[in-house]
C-alpha cells in the first residue's frame, strides 16, 4: 500500500507487472523482482552516464537526464542536473517539466539496452518489455493521480506533484560515496547483430546461454542499500 501521499516506487512497479501479465497469466511472465532488478539497472546505467561519464542519457518516451552545457567539464553539482522529459509525455499527461527552460544537450545517447541485460543477467527483450512497461506504467499514474514518486536507486526521485514534474538528484556527498560501488559498462547501443540471440532467450555468456529465464532471474541479487521495495515483497 502507498504512502497517504500518492502513488510510489511500489505501485508503479507493481502496475508495471500487470502490464507484463496479459490476462492475468504469471506464466513466464516477469515478476516483481525481475522489474525491481531491471530498475535498478536502468538507475545504474544513468548514474554512470551522468554521474561518472558527464554524459546525458535518454530514456525512450520518457525524457533525457542532462546537465548545464557550462559544468561539462567542472566538478558535477547535483543542482546542475536535471530530467528534460520527453515532449510527448508532457502532452499526453497532460504535465509540465519544472526545469522546461533549461537548454538540452543534443549529444545524449540512447540508454544501452545490451549493458542493461548484462547487468540484470536476462535477455535483451525481456529488460526492453519491462522498460517499457515501467514507462508505461508511470506514464498512467501521472495522468489520473495528484501525486507520483518513483525512485533511481543510488540516483534520486522522480515527482509529479499536480501535474508539475521534476527529478530530486541525491546530495553530492550522497552520489560521490555509492560511485565507488557502481562498475562501469558500456553506453553505446550497437548491438545489433545479438538481437536474435536475444530472440532465443539466451544471454551474451555462452557458458549460461542454455539457462531458462527463470533460472537467470533466479540468480539475480538485488542490491539491499539501493533496493526500494518492501522486505515483504518475494
């Protein structure tokens, strides 16, 4: 259940789910860990890309996290960064972006979906329908619902408080102690040539390619200190 506030990390999750289940078949179909674990990974890589690499990153359909063109090359403040979120997300929810005026970079690369399934240990198709639905999923709450929150683990908060959004970036202290715990990964997306690998369920590691969803799933472990789901959850 939601804070009395609004509609949080949870419910998004938990809806993006739904999403993922047509008519209510859980027969593999992702569960609520594998969506909380896809999350974080998308957290992770934006944290790279713009904590680490100072490199602006887009999320299809939802809005590209970037910085003011003048501290590329100084000390990150947190201050400096900001979400532009996608223009048809705003129309369509009928939103606004509080940081609308700020110049976006137009160098931004597209989030990497092949880092995102090396990091989740599952198929590139498979993190790219739970994207999706997140986005989706978040897409639906901020339309019918006063006050929405979705956490990036290690990286901030996303609000929609009446129908005005924003992105809350942790503290610089905050983000200069978890850097250390993120490894790095690639952010270009050229990858083509492993789509039907991904096609087949089998991930990059041949030493795991037979292995079942399920069992790559399985085997992921969710970093505690970055997790925003209930301990009740599993």
């Amino acid at each position: 259940m939601g804070p009395s506030r609004g509609y949080n990390s949870r419910d998004v999750l938990t809806s993006s789910v739904q999403l993922l289940q047509p008519n209510g078949k859980r027969k593999n179909s992702p569960t609520i860990e594998d969506v909380a674990t896809v999350w974080e990974g998308v957290s992770e890589l934006v944290y790279q890309s713009l904590v680490s690499q100072r490199k602006p990153i887009y999320i299809n359909n939802f809005g590209t996290f970037t910085f003011l063109p003048n501290n590329v090359q100084t000390q990150r403040n947190p201050e400096d960064d900001f979400l532009a979120m996608e223009a048809n997300f705003l129309t369509t929810t009928g939103t606004r972006n509080r940081r609308s005026g700020r110049p976006v970079s137009k160098s931004s690369s597209r989030l990497n979906l092949l880092s995102l399934s090396n990091i989740c240990r599952m198929p590139k198709l498979t993190c790219k329908r739970i994207l999706e639905a997140v986005v989706q999923s978040l897409h639906s709450a901020v339309s019918v619902h006063p006050w929405v929150e979705l956490t990036f683990p290690g990286l901030g908060v996303f609000q929609c408080k009446n129908k005005k959004c924003d992105f809350v970036f942790k503290l610089a202290n905050q983000v200069q102690e978890e850097e250390k715990a993120f490894p790095q990964h690639s952010l270009v997306d050229n990858s083509e040539e492993d789509e039907e690998n991904y096609e087949n369920g089998k991930s990059l590691d041949d030493e795991r390619s037979e292995e079942s969803i399920e069992s790559l799933a399985s085997k992921v472990l969710v970093p505690q200190k970055r997790s925003f789901l209930p301990p009740s959850v599993g």
